[in-house]
C-alpha cells in the first residue's frame, strides 16, 4: 500500500488549524478499472498517485542507481488540492541517500485531462511527470541537494497490470482502493549523481493508486515490495498492512508470470520473514532491513536485502513536526523452483515504532 502521504495529509491539516472532516465523496470506485481515463487526476480524489520506482545502470561504467520519483494529488475535504513531489536518489557505490520533496496548496482543483501534464515548482527549479499509458517523460532537478537531477523516458515492457484482476485492490475491512501498475518501463536517459552525468538505463516499476484517503487511522503502517526477476521475467507486488491498535494484519499481492498470467495473493498465499532490522540514527525508528519471502504456489523462495540501510527519509512539514519513512533500493537473491534466481527490488516502510 503507497499510502505514505496518510500521516502528512493528517499533520499538515492538524497544524494548519482546519478541523480534518476526511471526506471520500469525491473517490471512484467502478467495477473495474477504466484505461487511459484513471490515468488522469480524478477531480477531488481524497488521495491518488503516480509512482515511479527501479534501478539503472550507467551504460559505461555499468554502475547501478536506485530513483523514487512521484507525485501525489490529494483532497480532503472535497474543496481544496494539494500536491506533493517526493524524489529520491539511491548511489551505493559511494553509499550515499539523497532525497527532495515539495508539498504544496494549490490555487484551484487540477483538471483531469490526458496526457498527463503534471508540475510542480520549488525554489528556481520544475519537476515535471508528462505522458500516458507506460509512455513518459520525468524530469527534476534537486534544490535542497544540488548535483542530483533525472531526465528519464520511458515505454512499456510489458503491459499493464490490474491489481486483483479488476485494478482495485481489497485491504480488508481498511481501504478499498483503485491500483494498477507497469512493473517493467523500460527505461533510458540521464542521472546526475554528485554533479556527474550519466547516460543510464533499466527498468522502473510504475504505481497508479486512488481513493487513498480511506485509511486514516494514524495508528496503521505498512511494508509494501516491488519485485522484478531477471529471469523468468516474472513481477511480484507483496504487502502487509498493520493495525497498531488491534494488532491485526492484512497481507495480499499479486505476482504477474512471464506468459502475462495474473496471480492474485491472499495472506496465506505467502510468508513474509524479517530477517534483520536497522535502528536509524537520524529518527531512532527501528525498521525491518532484510527479509524472506516465500511464494509456495509460484515454487519462491527470495532473500530481499538492502543496497544500504540507510535509505530513510524525513519531511519537515511545519516547526516541530516531521514525517519519517524508509523507501529503499534493494537486491534479490533466491530459488525458483529449485533454480537460482536473482533479480530487484524497492521496499517502503512507513509508521513504524520505536
């Protein structure tokens, strides 16, 4: 579940002084999913995404490079926008995190129109996502880190995947929510890494999710994984979503097999281990930081481990209060059937305990 943004919408509205009265009035919920027109800003959604996650490589060199690229739209109350950008930059050569974000109150409601022509400005610099349907342009350069910038395209390795067969995805009695993905862009451009320019390329995973705002108890976090096999060239989404509260936990995902075959996962379709954990020095928050999963009906049996265990961010919202998550680039290593298989992976982390 992508819901990171859920913990910032209640603070930035807390802080503000609006009375928070969440609102899903305006949210979507059809039969099935309706490609390109939910590709679009749905007109005051409570919460939607575009989310851009993968690995590149430099063609030269052949180092590789970790990118979170999103942008957010949200509306609580049904009169409002805002819009988040969130980037992020992973080098495990030199082991260095990097990250930007901008929340912003928008002057009017984005319209929905194709292609998508999203933008958002922070200091003397554009982020820009523009395209439709696994075609896209993303473009941004980082303020509060200069020398870290992307200017990426892409196009489709595969075709879209719809989430529960239907582009909606059940999180139990907490959410239902619209959610479809092109696990495999195949991806080429430029990174600038440390003031560096690299022609790079490789696979991104891309997320499109609404009707967000069902989940608002702050007491819920989740671990959500992306997962691209080299070989078979097989995709697997995996999540745990937890009621701190009730201790209650709703798992599911889907794997999405080399012949397109579209698996739905329900919880007791997997086992999820936590290997290892990793106890932050900037935030204190002690988060899982390698683990073990296992897709018995699929023969898996995948060790996903970190590049670097500090791929933590923190977002300053206002004086005195701060959002922090963990979104990392990770490898995988494992068996499939028996075979040695290896492959990549993001992880994200959110609202977790000390």
């Amino acid at each position: 579940m992508r819901n990171l943004l859920l913990a910032t919408v209640l603070l930035l509205f807390a802080a503000s002084g609006c009375a928070l009265k969440p609102t899903n009035k305006f949210d979507v919920f059809t039969e099935r999913a309706e490609l390109p027109r939910e590709e679009a800003v749905h007109r005051q959604n409570s919460l939607e995404w575009w989310y851009f996650t993968g690995h590149l490589r430099d063609k030269a060199t052949g180092e590789t490079f970790g990118v979170e690229y999103v942008f957010f739209h949200f509306n609580l109350n049904g009169k409002k926008d805002w819009q988040m950008v969130n980037f992020a930059l992973t080098d495990p050569q030199t082991k260095q995190f990097r990250y930007d974000y901008k929340v912003t109150r928008l002057p009017e409601l984005m319209a929905s129109a194709l292609p998508l022509k999203l933008s958002a400005r922070k200091q003397n610099e554009t982020w820009t996502l523009t395209g439709q349907e696994g075609r896209y342009h993303l473009q941004g350069r980082m303020t509060d880190h200069p020398g870290q910038a992307i200017n990426l395209t892409t196009t489709p390795a595969k075709p879209v995947l719809l989430h529960g067969g239907t582009g909606y995805e059940s999180y139990g009695a907490v959410a239902k929510a619209g959610y479809y993905s092109y696990p495999r862009l195949a991806t080429t451009g430029t990174l600038e890494i440390g003031g560096k320019v690299r022609e790079v390329e490789g696979e991104l995973w891309y997320d499109r999710q609404w009707n967000g705002n069902s989940v608002t108890n702050k007491g819920i976090g989740w671990d959500w994984f992306s997962i691209q096999l080299e070989e078979p060239r097989a995709e697997l989404m995996a999540y745990q979503l937890f009621d701190r509260k009730t201790n209650q936990t709703v798992s599911g995902g889907t794997h999405y097999g080399p012949d397109l075959s579209n698996q739905h996962l329900n919880a007791e379709d997997f086992q999820l281990e936590v290997l290892d954990y990793w106890t932050s020095p900037h935030s204190q928050l002690r988060y899982p930081n390698k683990w073990r999963l296992r897709v018995p009906s699929q023969g898996y049996d995948l060790t996903i481990t970190p590049v670097l265990p500090d791929q933590e961010l923190t977002l300053k919202l206002f004086a005195g209060i701060k959002m922090h998550y963990w979104e990392g680039m990770c490898q995988v290593e494992g068996t499939h059937n028996g075979q040695a298989v290896k492959g990549n992976s993001y992880v994200e982390i959110t609202n977790r305990g000390k």
